[in-house]
C-alpha cells in the first residue's frame, strides 16, 4: 500500500472519529454536524412545554449544534421511553415517578430540571357549593384515577381539615374537559393545574371555589412538572445533556418575558390548541415557570425531600426512597 493510499484511509478515519465525535448523543443526525436528541412529553402540547417549542423555534438548541424531535408519550408514560433509551429527555412529574425510582424494577431516570417551579394543581369545584376548603368535600363527589398518592394527598388535606375522607364520594372518571363536567353535574370536585384548567374556567366566566395543596400542606409542594433524563446518557454525554438544558433554559426564560409571543410560538407547533385559552395559560405561567428562585430549573433539595419523606412515613411506597434520590442540579447552567 502506498503513502497517499494510507494518508487517505487516515484522514478517512479522521473525518469518520470527528463526526461521531460531533453527534456526541449516540444517535444519527438529521443535520450533518448536529446531535440529535429526542424529547417525550407527558401529555399532549400545553403551557408546561412552550418552553421546548421556543427553543426549536428560536434556534436555541441549533446554536447548541442539537436537533431535538419532540414525541407524544406511549401508553406506559414518557418514564419508560426515557428509561429504555429510546428518548433522552422526557416530562414527568415528581409523585408520579416515585415508584420508579427505587426497588428491583427501579428505572435509570433522573429529574435534571423544575419545568415549574411549585405544584399549582388543587381541588376545584363550582363557586357557593361549600368545597373551599378541604372538609367541604365531605358527602360530595370526587372524580379520581384512583392513584394511590393522589388519594392519600386528598384524604391528608380533607382530614386536617377536620373532614371525614370516609364520606367524600369517589366517582372513577378520568375528566379531560373540567368546564363541561361542572356546568353539566357530572361531578362536585376535581384535581385540576390552575394554569390551563384553572385559567380556562375563568376565560368561560365559571364562578369557582379553589385550593392548592401546596397552601395546607408545604410536603405537598412538590415538583410538577420535571425534564427528566435518561441515566445512561446523563453518564456517557454531560456536555449534550447540558448543552440542550442551556438552549432549553432559553426558551423558558423567553417565556417569561414574552408571554405572548411564546403563547403564539406554542400555537405554531400545536395549532389544535385555543389561542385565547394559550395566551391566558401563559401569561399565569409566565410567573410560576421560575417564581422566586435566581436559576432556572433548580431543584430545592429540602423540597424534593420533603415529598418523599411524607411517601416514606406514610407508607406510600414499596421501598424507601432514600433522601436526595431522582433529582440532580448539575446540569443546570450556573
């Protein structure tokens, strides 16, 4: 073999080790030069996720050299997806992924970011019907998804409140239009996140009674929703994990600022959504997306603890969740 022979086949496998080098993220690019990353919502588009979408629209991610996909989540959640490796990042919530975290079937997924940074999902059910307050719902109707949590957390609050959970009447029934359910009699109560089912009732002028969980009990401030990650992928890319959180904190903060704009930017990718009912929910979001803390994402420890601890005592889960367990701050821009 000659020298220009063996000088071709090196800078043959040049060229071959920068690209791999380049994609980083261990999947193949759509764009030559860029990596390419996968993110499974929890739901159908909403206000949680406008942040991902201003991000792709603004160009955030591709300054990062990321090209992301955004999935619907399959029927076993966006946790099973995340953890088999088939997306990298995915949208949870903190009591929902509880059970996955520790045990023999724990999943290898980690919480790297607060979407929103407190629990804004409570109880609300028709103006003057008495359930202000938790005992209120005694002898009324609750529609449930029957989740172990969800239920403790209800019966927690209606007890403290000098209620008896034994007396509130739970209706099976997963609601996905809160408006119609109330005004139609469907049922009393339901758990809702006032940022887009909350904001909806008040833009069909429905006169409502309100209260967050995280108003009685601080345990009950927990993080809803979270960007969760996928641990091998957290391990063998660091700096793709933190590259695409850095394009994605953009894209949140961009929210906050411009509400609008970012209601509008969301409507471009999910045009199914209501515009009036998309800029409404922003402009609550706008706030809630970082509130009072300084960096955007974080993740308070004594929180997040708080949480798991309140699962621990009351025997919530199968295997104790050790303290400081799911959730990491080092891939969050300083």
């Amino acid at each position: 073999m000659n020298n220009k022979r063996i000088k071709a086949l090196v800078l043959v496998l040049v060229m071959l080790i920068n690209t791999f080098a380049m994609v980083g993220c261990g999947k193949e690019t759509k764009e030559e030069g860029q990596r390419q990353v996968t993110v499974v919502l929890d739901w159908t588009p909403n206000t949680n996720h406008t942040g991902i979408y201003v991000a792709i629209e603004k160009g955030y991610f591709e300054e990062e050299g990321i090209n992301v996909e955004v999935v619907q989540p399959p029927e076993g959640g966006a946790e099973v997806l995340v953890a088999s490796g088939n997306a990298e990042f995915g949208v949870s919530f903190q009591d929902t992924l509880a059970p996955a975290l520790v045990g023999d079937d724990a999943l290898k997924v980690t919480a790297v970011a607060a979407l929103v940074q407190h629990n804004t999902s409570g109880i609300i059910s028709v103006k003057g019907e008495g359930m202000d307050r938790p005992s209120g719902m005694e002898g009324k109707r609750y529609s449930t998804w029957n989740g172990t949590i969800e239920l403790a957390i209800l019966e927690n609050v209606v007890e403290a409140d000098g209620g008896d959970f034994s007396k509130v009447e739970l209706l099976p029934s997963t609601v996905t239009d809160e408006v119609t359910a109330l005004k139609t009699d469907a049922t009393d109560s339901i758990w809702i996140y006032y940022g887009w089912a909350g904001v909806k009732m008040e833009l069909e002028n429905m006169e409502t009674d309100y209260f967050a969980f995280k108003d009685i009990n601080p345990a009950f401030d927990y993080y809803s929703p979270v960007l969760i990650a996928n641990n091998d992928f957290l391990a063998e890319n660091p700096d793709c994990a933190k590259d695409f959180i850095n394009a994605l904190k953009k894209g949140y903060e961009y929210a906050i600022h411009n509400p609008d704009e970012a209601a509008d930017i969301l409507c471009k990718y999910a045009p199914e959504i209501d515009v009036e009912l998309a800029k409404a929910s922003q402009a609550y979001l706008s706030k809630e997306y970082k509130a009072e803390v300084l960096r955007w994402g974080y993740i308070d420890p004594a929180r997040w603890n708080g949480f798991y601890n309140w699962l621990n005592e009351e025997g919530l889960v199968e295997t104790t969740i050790p303290e400081n367990t799911g959730f990491s701050n080092q891939y969050l821009p300083e």
